[in-house]
C-alpha cells in the first residue's frame, strides 16, 4: 500500500530571543554619574594647583563638607519634589523664618530640644501649607511656592526687625566646633549623609518613590492606576519642609544665630544642584545621587572662587553656565 500524501517537511527551529538589552535611560544614569564625578575631579584638581595649601588642607576640605551639608538637606526635598513634577520656591524663604522662629528668646528658653522642634516644627508647618494649596486648593506649584516665599520672607524680617538672634544655649554652639566631629567628619556632615541615605531609599526602594516617578511622568495615567496623586504631592511638599527645618537647625548650629537673611537664594541652588544631577524640570525622573553630586560641584566652585579672590560675578556666571550646559545635555538625552 503506497502513501497518499507526503510527509511533511520538517518545520526550522524558531530563531531565539535576543538577549534582554540594559535600558539606554539607565545607561544615561550612570554616564551622567561618572560625568559628574568627573567634573568634581577636575574642580579639586584645579583647587589643588592654584591654591594647594589653602584647599586640600583638612580644615578646609571639612568646610566644604559642612557648607555642602545645609544646601544639601534642601536639596533632597526640592529633588523628590521635582521629580514628582513640582517645584518649591519657598525652601529658602521657609529656612529662614524656621532659624528666626527656633532661635527667639521664648523658644531659647526650652533648650536644645526646644529650638530643634520648633524649626522642624515651623518647616513642616509651610511644607503643610504649599502640599494644601497645591494638592487640594489645585493652585500651581509655581503661584503657591512664590506666595509663601514672600510671606515666610515677611514674616521673618518681622520677627526678627531686622536684627540678628543669638543662640545661648551651649549645647547648640558646642555641635559647631572640633571638638564635636566625630573621626574627622564634622556632626552637620553626618546629618547631611543621613538625609541622603533616607532620601535615596525612600526614592529607590519604596512605593513612594514609585508612586513620585509615576505622578512626575503621567499624572492622570497615576491616577487611573489608583495612585492618589492629591495626597502623594501633600507628603511630597511635607518632606520638602521636614528638610528645609532639619537644614534651618544646621545652619544655626553653624551660625550660631538665626537672620531673616538665611537660606537667601537657596531655592535657585537646589534647583541648580538637581538640574546638574540630571533631575527633570518637567518630572518623571532624577536621582539623589546626581543631585548630592550637584551640591559638591556648586561647594567646590564657590570655594575655589573664594580662595582665589575672584569676583562674586564671575562665580554667577559660571554657575550659570553649567546650568545651561546641563540643560542642554538634558534636552539631547531625552530625545535618544
């Protein structure tokens, strides 16, 4: 008996999937990073051959470190803040009025503990106010933050009358001086590393920080996912002002006093710092590191400049230009 049909040939093994391929936007990241690093490098190269006594000296290297530290905390906020599509204009504003509310003669009399709350306290307090505003009153980050930099700002020329607030209680001042660094590291550094290793694990290893990059890329696509994007910005502007307390607290530590001068311009060097470390202004990414990275860079420049005695101007406009050219690489990078 003969076979009606041929046998079917036989079919070609399914060609196999390629391999899973790194995604470019983490490639970016860590391009970004050592970018930064190196540009840090280069500034302590530059620091050590125009003025090698003066900057590499341990003393100094420590301030940089501290002076880092406060601008910092702040910048910790404002990256998760932005990240998640908003902004806070009112961080510097906020420092202040919580170093001039902390350090006034009814609040000295409670001690240590007694200023330390109260400037937690107060910077919750605005944070409080621009997450209400923002979140449920729909005004734009823009329009709140602006307002409660002109009313924190009032207020604390108006506490103060223009005068400056002495701290008096020892175991304040006792944290500025070398006594209280612990191996080397002065104590507002390690506060400083604290908030960063906070910050990053809040953003990298929690929902939280899952939710923030969601509502920064697509807020109404967070929403339909069951996000509540209202109450995520309230808790976003609340960290933002927790910071701006704990940084109004260092920089009484450091000062020894609270002004309604302090924390001026804060919010443009945070938002720089963020910026240069590759955080979005539209939102929807950015990192602590890079922001952390960002912080050094601006330290290191200014106290180059001052080492140097060169021109306040001329340190603006280098600043200025970094900036640019950050947002530049930041426009070229998101169209790949």
């Amino acid at each position: 008996m003969t076979q009606s049909a041929a046998a079917p040939a036989a079919e070609k093994p399914a060609p196999a999937a390629p391999p899973p391929r790194k995604p470019a936007l983490g490639l970016r990241l860590d391009v970004r990073t050592l970018s930064l690093l190196g540009v840090l490098a280069i500034l302590v190269l530059v620091g050590g051959v125009t003025k090698p006594d003066e900057f590499l000296a341990v003393s100094n290297l420590q301030l940089v470190l501290t002076q880092a530290s406060v601008i910092g905390v702040v910048t910790v906020g404002m990256t998760l803040v932005i990240i998640s599509g908003g902004i806070d204009l009112s961080v510097g504003a906020i420092v202040a009025l919580a170093s001039v509310w902390a350090t006034t003669v009814a609040t000295q009399e409670f001690g240590f503990t007694g200023v330390l709350f109260t400037a937690v306290l107060v910077g919750v307090g605005c944070g409080l106010v621009n997450g209400v505003l923002i979140a449920y009153g729909r005004m734009v980050p823009f329009i709140a933050t602006l307002a409660m930099l002109a009313s924190a700002r009032g207020l604390a020329l108006q506490i103060t009358d223009g005068s400056t607030q002495v701290v008096t209680i020892p175991e304040i001042l006792d944290l500025g001086v070398k006594d209280a660094y612990v191996l080397g590291v002065p104590p507002l550094v390690i506060v400083f590393v604290v908030v960063v290793v906070i910050g990053w694990l809040l953003l990298n290893r929690t929902t939280f920080g899952r939710r923030t990059v969601a509502i920064g890329g697509n807020a109404e696509a967070a929403r339909l996912a069951g996000i509540d994007v209202r109450r995520q910005r309230l808790y976003l502007y609340l960290l933002s002002g927790l910071c701006c307390g704990i940084a109004a607290f260092m920089l009484i530590i450091l000062s020894g006093s609270g002004q309604n001068t302090n924390g001026n311009l804060y919010e443009l060097d945070a938002i720089a710092a963020a910026i240069i470390g590759g955080t979005l202004l539209s939102g929807g990414r950015g990192t602590i590191t890079g922001s952390v990275l960002g912080v050094l860079i601006f330290t290191t420049i200014t106290n180059i400049f001052a080492l140097n005695n060169l021109e306040t101007a001329t340190q603006q406009i280098a600043k200025g230009a970094i900036i640019v050219a950050a947002v530049l690489i930041q426009r070229r990078t998101a169209h790949e």
